[in-house]
C-alpha cells in the first residue's frame, strides 16, 4: 500500500512540473526517494537543429 502512496506523490509532482511549463524526462523512484529529471532539450541553442550550410562545402 505504500508504494501506491508513493507513485501517488510522483505522478502528483510530475504534473506540478508540467503545469509549470517544465519538460520532465525521467522520474526514478527508490525507496522513499522521488527523482526527477528535467529535460534540457530547451536549454539547447534554437538553430541547433537547422543545416546553416550555403552553397558547396
């Protein structure tokens, strides 16, 4: 019965942080600890994902 209080609480914080506009990547649960990593997919430069090439290279 524990651990379903547990995963209560996890699913509880993910949610928190999506709804503050936050990207979760991974939540690990061991034990009593909740972990949870955030993504930084945004933190990455916007024009990392663009081909800046021009012409013959």
């Amino acid at each position: 019965m524990a651990s379903t209080k547990l995963e209560q609480s996890a699913l509880s914080l993910l949610t928190a942080f999506e709804n503050a506009g936050k990207s979760v990547s991974r939540v690990i649960i061991e034990g009593r600890k909740i972990e949870i990593v955030l993504s930084t997919e945004h933190d990455a430069d916007d024009f990392d994902r663009i081909d800046m090439r021009h012409g013959k290279t």
